[in-house]
C-alpha cells in the first residue's frame, strides 16, 4: 500500500510519516502544487489532504483530482472545523474529514476505512485470481494450495496487476509506485521484477496470463 501525504507543515508530516510506515509505504509533499502533481499519477491507495496550504490549497487540489477523473480515496486532515468547511470537502469529493488535534490510531483506522471502501475489502482479506491467492497479511501466495517463491517487489507487482485485472499497466505506473519517484534505479528494473514473477508462475502454467504491451507495460488477462 503506498500513502500520499500532502501536508505543509513538516514536523506533523513527519509525526504523521513515522507512524503509518510502520504499515505502508509513504511519501509526503509540502505545498499543495506539489502534491497535486503527485496525486494525479493516481498510484496512491489513499491520501491524506491538508487544506490551508501554500501554492494551492486543498480544496482546489482535490477539486483538480476529481475533475482528472483521479478517484484516489482522500481523507482531509485540518484545522478548519465547521459544517460548511467539512460539506465543501464532502461535496468536492473527499471522502472522509479529520480536524486537528487527532489520534494517530484513529487517522489509521479512517485511512483502513476509505481503502476498504474503495477496494470491496479488508485488510485480512486475500486477492484471488482464478485458483491464485495473494494474503496480504502475510504476503503468502499460493495457487491450488501450493505455496509458490513470490518474493518482495516481485509481490508488489502482482498485487498490482491483478487489482487492476483486464487493465493495462504501464511501467512507469508501477516503477513510480512500487519503486517511488525518489528511487535511484531507472523503470527497466520493472521489466526485471515482471520477468522473474512470469517466470515462477509459468512453473503453474500461470505465466500465460501476464501479458506484455510492447513498449507500455503489462495487463493480467
């Protein structure tokens, strides 16, 4: 799971940062352009949206978002507290409202919410692909039963690739990611990961449904 944090002040960012990473991969913008400019890759699972912030405020962020067709779940986090200024959010297309001072376990339990709703999951569920499972508690698959070699990032693709089943995946969408826009690697570290996952799952004649689009990237068939 990877989490956006778009937050202009640094000490909170980073209280905020410390304790979700302990679950999921996180990356933070500071000012509201920026993070607009992340959001709109649309590789996050959720978002956590400050409204008074420089460059652009949160408001006008997420009302971009929505109208890019970008439906990452978005929980606002702010200081403003009244009716008006949650309805604005709602109506903009958040999808969950925190004012500050929070609980760090509850800030966790919305962000498990508005991913559960967003997925049709939870987080003990599995994700299945034929007679493929994937639990993402322990980051165990096994097809038929059998317990089959998918290692680290290797795992990571294809959790992506099969939430997004019948969809062309780009390489740049997983690099940016599984890898992050920070990483010192290029994106042809993907077609390695994706040969390798191929390669395992063509042990099970599994192989067959990873499909490559030449020069774009991958779609599970």
């Amino acid at each position: 799971m990877k989490i956006l944090i778009i937050e202009d002040e640094k000490i909170l960012s980073n209280t905020i940062k410390q304790y979700l990473s302990k679950m999921w991969n996180i990356e933070q913008a500071f000012d509201g352009y920026d993070g607009y400019m992340l959001a709109r890759e649309g590789i996050y699972d959720a978002i956590i949206l400050d409204l008074m912030m420089p460059e652009m405020n949160g408001y006008d962020v997420l009302k971009r978002l929505r109208e890019n067709d970008i439906k990452t779940p978005v929980l606002i986090l702010t200081a403003k507290d009244t009716i008006n200024d949650k309805l604005k959010g709602f109506n903009y297309g958040a999808d969950d409202y925190i004012t500050k001072p929070f609980e760090l376990e509850e800030l966790k339990a919305r962000i498990e919410a508005i991913i559960r709703r967003d997925k049709g999951t939870s987080f003990n569920d599995t994700l299945k692909y034929k007679n493929l499972v994937l639990n993402l508690k322990n980051r165990q698959v096994t097809i038929n039963g059998d317990i089959i070699n998918v290692p680290g990032k290797q795992f990571e693709v294809l959790e992506m690739l099969i939430n997004m089943k019948g969809t062309i995946v780009t390489k740049d969408q997983l690099f940016n990611k599984i890898w992050g826009f920070n990483s010192e690697t290029t994106t042809n570290v993907v077609e390695v990961y994706a040969s390798g996952l191929r390669k395992e799952l063509k042990k099970y004649d599994y192989g067959k449904y990873i499909k490559t689009i030449r020069g774009v990237g991958y779609m599970l068939i």
